[in-house]
C-alpha cells in the first residue's frame, strides 16, 4: 500500500484535488458538535408549517393576526423566528379550539 504522500502523486491533477477535499469534509465530520437545547432552537416558517402540518401561508397568517390565537414568534430583521418550547405551549392553550369572548 502507498503511504498518503506517493498515494497522491499517483493520482491525475484533478483526483488530487477531489481527494484532499474529501479529507478534509471527513476530518470535520469526527469534530464534536456543540450540544444544544432543543426547545430553545430557533425554528423558520417552514419548520413550524411541518410540525404543524399546515401551509406556510397558515402560518403566516397566524404571525399577521392581534388576537389571542396569534402564533407567538419574532422578526429578526425581515425573517420570522419561533422557539419550539412557545410552539409547544401556544399548541396545548389553542388545541380546545377558540374560547367564548368573555
């Protein structure tokens, strides 16, 4: 077996390149990944469409209204973000439906 130095100068220009590339995407692969709490991820309208199960457009809507039902989220600049923990508990005091209007 060629060591890594005579493996890549029996390889055309073009291998060499690929290969040292691939190295490299499979030396950042073993890095550790910073641990993080899920509930504080920030979530994108598609995301939250998905565990929803609804339209994007349903959740937009949601984001547009100033009733009680409104989905709770923020603008960062011109982008929408949600925290899945505001998701969870918006579900749980919506999922009876619209309350009588006192």
């Amino acid at each position: 077996m060629l060591n890594r130095h005579r493996q890549s100068e029996a390889l055309l220009p073009s291998e060499r390149k690929r290969s040292t590339s691939i190295r490299c995407i499979n030396d950042s692969v073993n890095e550790p990944t910073p641990t993080r709490e899920p509930d504080n991820d920030l979530l994108t309208i598609p995301e939250v469409a998905a565990i929803l199960r609804v339209r994007n457009s349903w959740v937009y809507e949601r984001t547009r209204r100033r009733t009680r039902d409104r989905i709770p989220g923020f603008r960062i600049g011109k982008y929408w973000r949600f925290r899945l923990s505001d998701i969870k508990t918006w579900v749980e005091e919506n999922r009876h439906g619209r309350t009588p209007a006192a």
